[in-house]
C-alpha cells in the first residue's frame, strides 16, 4: 500500500492541471522540477509570462522567484497568498502587478520587500495584514488601488436600528491609521496616504521630466534623456525620464519632454503623470447580473428622471456595461413558502436559474426578509444554502 501511495505522489507531482475559469481555459503547471519552485502554483499568462496563484509551502520567510522553469514571473495573483501563515515576502523586479486580495488576511505578515519595477497593487492587496506596520514603495508604482493597505479593517456591529426597532449591523468599517506607507512625494503613495487618511514618510521628490533633478524641466533634462537611450539608466533616472511609462526610455519620451519645456502643461499630461490619477477599469465594458429587492429595480427612485433607475443603472452607465437586471420589489433573499408564482420567487431562486456568463453580480436584499421574519441563514461557502 505505501509503495501504491508512492507511485501516486510521484505522478501527482508532475502532471498538468488544465483548467476553466469562466469559459477561459488556463494551464497551471505543478512546479515540481526544482525544490525551489515545488511550493507554488502558477499559471501561464497571454504575454508568455508566469502568474504565482498559489502557495502550498510552510516557509514563513518566502522570496517569489524572479523565474519559473525559465519563464518570468509578471504578476501575483488574485488571493494567492490569502490567509497564508508567512511572517515576510519579498517580490522580485521580474512582477509588474499584485492583484486583488493576493495576501489579505496573512495576520501574521509583518515585512514586505516590494523592487522597482512593480506598477500596480490591486484592491485589498494587503487588507487585514494585522501586524503590517509599514511598507516602502518604489518608485516604479503608479497605481495603487483602494483598500491595498487597509491592514487592519474592523467592521461595526450592534447597531440599533430605530426604523426597525432592532439591533443590527452595518458594512461601515474602520482602518487602523496608525499603518505607514514609505515613498517619494509626488507620487501615487503620497496621493494614498492623503485619501486613506495614512501616515506617509518622504523618501525624496520625484518630478516627472525632471531627469538632472534640477526641480524644472528644461532643455538639458531632454539631453540627458536622449543620452540614456540604450543604456541601463539607475532606477532614478528611468522614473523621471520614462514620461510615457512603457518601463525603457526612448526618442518619444525625449519629445514629450521637450513638448513640456516649451509648454508647462504638457507636463501634467505625460501618460506617466495621468497614470497617477486614473481609476482601474475593471469594470469598464464587463457584462453584470443584477438581482434583489425594489432597491435593486429602482421602485419609487426619481432620480435622472427615471421612476425605474437605481445603484444597478448608475454603475452600469457609468461603466458602459451590458446588464441584465432580474430584482423584483418586495422580494426575500431566502426562499419563502407563501411565495407563489415566477414573480414573487425569491433571490435565491432566481440566481439558481441564472444562465450565461457574467463578469459582475451584483445582488441586494435582506430588508423583506428582515419585515417578514424570514430567516436568511448564513453566508456560506456552499452554492446550494440560503
């Protein structure tokens, strides 16, 4: 039996796992040639590079390797690291992006080693990564999106509700301000801090265009610029002078900056400078369910002038999405027995019978079933539970 056992370890750990994720096959390869790799799962991305979406090891110091089996790694994935027990990670100049939730919950992560050359840090990166106290971020970022480092969020409970004379909760919650974010002024770190009300440390001034640090941007920043095509510039001198923000510098990137010496302004449009301040667009052109209650279909609303216009029409129009809205007013989120008929079914039902893919879903509801005593149950990991 444990030669059985063996045999079948063996084959596990090298064999191919092929998978679908909304009607998109990936690959993830088992990193099972070398010791050093065996511990994380990854998956091949469209640009021929590697996405790390999971760790199985038990190291509490981890360091992502800058390559797999020869292929880069680009990007750390979507919850690949959540809730898992390491103490420090540091990532290497190979990774470009940390996606969403890719180490929310790690409460035990205190260090974070990030390099020049990320660029984004996706929603909730490092959301309720307790003993985080501080995190320094290079230069090369210019995204960082909201809640990356919302490491300790506390959500309210006990909340009297006077309407309904009961005790309830709320989705409000906390961020603990005492978390420090380390990086240079004038960019996406300092412009966090100030919205997320974080204490925000200084490690220089960084102006764009401003290659000869100088604090203008004149002629000789364009000379210099020209003069560092094709070299290895410091990470320093790519940050100023990589105005277009396509990570080398070259001849456009010298024309932008002598655009912006005959014309101020023209600094304040380098794509650089706009990446600072321009919303991920996720949503943007997604296709989105939408199901609940008259909230959901918009009963009673006035607003733009629509008597049938709610949050699921706004969020749709201002993403130009394609949606479909299901809500019907006066519905429960769980099933109710004295519901008869297609048009008083409950959320639930409806979900169950939903049909095509979706890129968002979006559901509301609870308040009927709060009015009607119905008892909603738990959230679950369970597809099949109210």
């Amino acid at each position: 039996m444990k030669k059985i056992k063996k045999t079948l370890s063996l084959l596990l750990s090298t064999m191919i796992v092929f998978s679908s994720v909304a009607g998109v096959s990936t690959t993830v390869f088992a990193a099972s040639d070398e010791l050093t790799y065996r511990k994380f799962e990854y998956k091949m991305l469209d640009d021929d590079t590697a996405e790390i979406c999971g760790y199985t090891g038990k190291d509490t110091v981890v360091t992502i390797p800058e390559s797999i089996n020869s292929v880069p790694v680009t990007s750390i994935g979507r919850t690949a690291f959540s809730s898992c027990k390491i103490k420090e990670v540091t990532i290497p100049n190979t990774v470009r992006s940390i996606k969403w939730w890719a180490f929310y919950g790690c409460s035990s992560l205190e260090k974070v080693n990030l390099n020049f050359g990320l660029k984004t840090v996706g929603y909730g990166a490092f959301m309720n990564c307790k003993r985080l106290k501080s995190v320094s971020i290079p230069m090369s970022v210019t995204q960082i999106c909201d809640d990356s480092f919302a490491v300790d969020c506390t959500t309210k409970t006990g909340v009297f509700d006077s309407y309904s004379k009961q005790t309830i909760s709320t989705q409000q919650y906390e961020v603990d301000s005492a978390f420090t974010l380390k990086g240079y002024s004038g960019t996406v770190a300092e412009k966090y801090c100030n919205d997320s009300s974080l204490n925000f440390v200084s490690a220089g001034e960084v102006t764009y265009g401003d290659v000869d640090g100088s604090g203008e941007v004149d002629a000789h920043d364009a000379k210099l610029a020209k003069s560092l095509i094709g070299s290895i510039p410091t990470e320093e001198q790519l940050t100023k002078a990589d105005v277009d923000d396509d990570g080398k510098i070259t001849e456009n990137d010298v024309n932008l900056i002598l655009q912006a010496v005959e014309n101020e302004f023209c600094k304040d449009l380098f794509p650089c400078v706009k990446a600072l301040y321009t919303a991920p667009d996720y949503l943007s052109g997604r296709t989105m369910y939408c199901d609940g209650d008259s909230v959901a279909y918009g009963s009673g609303t006035d607003t733009m002038g629509n008597s049938t216009y709610s949050f699921c029409n706004y969020v749709a129009e201002k993403y130009n999405m394609t949606m479909t809205n299901k809500a019907v007013p006066g519905t429960t989120l769980a099933i109710r027995k004295d519901f008869i008929g297609t048009d008083h079914r409950s959320i639930l039902e409806r979900v169950r019978e939903m049909k095509g893919d979706y890129d968002v879903i979006l559901l509301d509801g609870g308040f009927n079933d709060l009015f009607k005593n119905v008892k909603i149950g738990s959230m679950t990991d369970k597809s099949n539970k109210s």
